[in-house]
C-alpha cells in the first residue's frame, strides 16, 4: 500500500512557526550584541577614568613626599639655628623659637642663607630683637629708617622687629645682586653703605666683616648642608633656586 505523501501546504504550515520566532531571535542577539558593546565602550572609560584618578594621585603623593623632605630639612636647620642662638644669647626659649623661624621664613623667601642671617644678627644685636643702635638702627640686623623705607615702600612697622628683619633681607638681596653675588662685598656695604669705591668700602667694612665672618665660621661648624658655602665670599645665596626681589 502506498503512503500518503504531505501536502505541501502542510509542511510550509509546520514551518511557518520557526519562520515567526526567527526575527525575535534575531532582535534579541542584536540587542545583546549592543549591550555587550555598551558594557565594553563603559568599561573602557572607567578605566581611562581610573588611570587618570590614579595619575593624580601619584603626582599628590610625589608633591607630599618633597613637602616632607621639606618640611624635615626645615627642622633640621630650626634646630641648628636654636642651639646657637641658645648658646650664644640670654633671650628666653620662646624668642628663641620665633626668631628662628623669622629667619628661615626670610632666607626661603628670597633664597639666602639663613646661617648667614643669624651670623648678622649675632655681629649687630646679639639676638635682641627690640635692639636700638647708637644711630636710630632697629632690630635684629640694625636696619637703620632710610633703608627701611628703600626696602619696604609704605609697608610694615619700623618699630617692629619682624618689619625690620624682613627689610634687613630684602636689602642684603639687593646688595648681593649689586656686587654680583660677593658676600664679603655685600656685607661691606651693608655696614657702610655701598656707595663707595671697592678700596674704601673695604677699608670700612673689613672689621665689621671679620665679626660677621667669625660668627659664621661657629655655625659652620655644625655642618651646615650641602646647599650652602662654607666660604663667606659665597655664602650670601642657598644654592637651591633661583632668586629675585620680589616681596
């Protein structure tokens, strides 16, 4: 007996079935290929994101590292400048502490050497800080008004110590810069004014030197660091930046 055959109007309708779900299939791997997409292109920017958060983070960490060493070698030099003042004055531990930071304060900010700040201030007031010399001078480096007011324009208080010592730097930068970095020069014309001949201002100024220059040679004795001269003819600028006569 012969089999019945399918109608080929059967088999398109047993088909038909697969035929409709095709197109949902369809849209579904679409829509996980966009969304696997999406993830990747989302991915990607969180990393970039994440990269660039951690760049900055290594750039902080670097720039608190360099304040510490900073902050350390400030310390150092703090405890360097008390003892010899402690031991070279009477002045009470609290003025003691404020001059030392008053010093250091001016030395960073105009990239001198604080050794040789305190040197100065030993040769003129031996750490007094209200100090009056027999001309009108004020304060830890004898600064006398004319200068004070070259230096500061119509800033600060002549009869304040930290006014004083702030224009007493400011004009020993200018001095420095005048005589093409010579301390020994720098400091003779601190003492007696620079407007003189080489000859004369050294005549002048060489006793007043020679105290400046042994009270240096004490501190240099406490190893001073690296960034600074042992030699007084060099000893005006710290050898770490640059400078200008800014306020």
């Amino acid at each position: 007996m012969l089999s019945k055959q399918p109608s080929s109007t059967n088999i398109y309708k047993k088909q038909l079935p697969g035929l409709a779900v095709s197109p949902v299939f369809l849209c579904l791997l679409a829509f996980l290929l966009c969304f696997s997409l999406y993830l990747m292109i989302s991915n990607e920017r969180r990393i970039n994101m994440l990269e660039e958060r951690l760049a900055k983070v290594e750039t902080q960490l670097t720039e608190i590292a360099a304040n510490l060493d900073l902050v350390y070698e400030i310390f150092v030099e703090a405890q360097k400048i008390k003892e010899h003042i402690q031991s070279r004055s009477r002045i009470d531990q609290e003025q003691v502490q404020e001059i030392t930071y008053a010093i250091l304060h001016n030395a960073r900010r105009y990239n001198l050497n604080p050794y040789l700040l305190v040197a100065i201030a030993e040769t003129e007031s031996s750490f007094y800080r209200n100090a009056v010399g027999k001309v009108g001078e004020h304060g830890l480096i004898q600064v006398c008004y004319g200068t004070f007011k070259m230096m500061m324009k119509d800033e600060g208080d002549f009869n304040h110590w930290r006014d004083t010592l702030h224009a007493g730097a400011r004009y020993l930068v200018y001095l420095l810069k005048r005589f093409n970095g010579n301390t020994i020069l720098a400091l003779a014309g601190y003492n007696a004014g620079p407007n003189r001949t080489r000859e004369r201002l050294l005549a002048i100024g060489s006793p007043y030197v020679k105290k400046v220059e042994n009270c240096y040679r004490r501190m240099a004795k406490i190893t001073m660091g690296t960034q600074y001269s042992c030699d007084l003819i060099n000893a005006g600028w710290a050898k770490s930046a640059a400078y200008d006569l800014k306020a």
